[in-house]
C-alpha cells in the first residue's frame, strides 16, 4: 500500500503541475515498515523516474519514533534521500520521547509540530512557550517549521508572529480531492 500511495501521490501531483504550470510540492507520510524495508530506496528512485517529479518537490514524513528505531539506519536512509533533494519532515515533532540532542545530526529539513500544542496555544502558556521555544531551535538548526492543526484564526496570527515557516489545518482547507485543490490566504 505504501508504494502505491507514493507513486499515485507523485505522479497526481506531477500532472497536476503541468495542467497548472506550478511546481507545487507533495509530501507523504510513510509508514515504518516502508521506510525500513530494504530496497526502499531503489522504490524510491523508480517511482520519481516514473512519474518525472522533479526531486526537490517531493517530501518524506517521518515519525520520531520511526527515527530512533534504529538510528544507523535510518540516518543511512535519510541521507541518501536527502542527496537526491527531496526533503524530509519529521512528523508529530514533540510527542516522542527521544532526546533533543538527535536533532543535531538528523539529516532532515523541517519539524512539523504536532497538533496537541496548537490546540490550545492561545490558552495555555505552556503549550505557549514550547511551540515558541521548539520554533527558535529549529530555526537555529536551520529547519522549517510546520504547524499542524491550525483551525482558527488566533492560532495562525500566534504562528505567524513568531515565525513559524508554514501552516496546516481546517483553518486554511478541509482535506479534499486533487482537483479541488486551493491556494490558501494567508491571515494579515
């Protein structure tokens, strides 16, 4: 299922750059038994030859969990992926319980910040000052920030004012076909 979810993905949005003429990005969640499986990398490789996505618009989510596993090999993996340009994305960052330290040497491109701290960012001073702190330290380290769950306006104006790179969430789209795809407005 994961392959297919990989080339089916890859090859929608290579189409659907070419009928737009944008180079939109995709980015794909994959499971642990993928990502472990040998011979992933050569799937890899198949699939972007296949469907002509251009390397760099493509993005690999994985979990922290998946990460720390095995860490020779996944930091193996990464970097091999990451030598072709397509990014990697640590998905639910902040909900594992691994050490901070690994980020260091994690040959990744972004965090993306699980859900549960945006819930309640307006209300909790907490959640507050982990998503501020984790924004600052990925931006010290030179990755992107990811927001995950922004559903209403005051959570998306927080992350913008304190930099965090993108935002996703029903605040912007509900998930939804290809083909209904819209670019979102970005709060002033």
């Amino acid at each position: 299922v994961g392959e297919w979810v990989l080339k089916k993905a890859c090859k929608e949005i290579k189409d659907w750059n070419t009928q737009y003429n944008k180079n939109i990005s995709v980015a794909i969640n994959l499971s642990a038994l993928q990502f472990r499986r040998s011979g992933f990398l050569e799937e890899l490789l198949v699939i972007l030859a296949e469907t002509e996505l251009p390397y760099e618009l493509l993005k690999l989510e994985v979990t922290e969990s998946m990460l720390i596993a095995d860490t020779d090999t996944s930091l193996t993996v990464l970097r091999e992926v990451r030598a072709l340009g397509v990014k990697v994305s640590v998905d639910d960052f902040g909900t594992g319980y691994s050490s901070l330290s690994y980020l260091r040497y994690l040959p990744i491109d972004e965090v993306k910040l699980d859900r549960n701290f945006i819930k309640y960012i307006i209300e909790n001073k907490k959640d507050e000052a982990i998503v501020e702190a984790i924004i600052i330290m990925a931006h010290n380290l030179d990755l992107k920030v990811v927001a995950e769950g922004v559903e209403i306006y005051q959570q998306a104006k927080w992350l913008i004012d304190h930099d965090c790179n993108y935002l996703q969430g029903f605040y912007y789209a509900k998930p939804a076909p290809l083909d209904q795809l819209k670019l979102p407005v970005v709060p002033q």
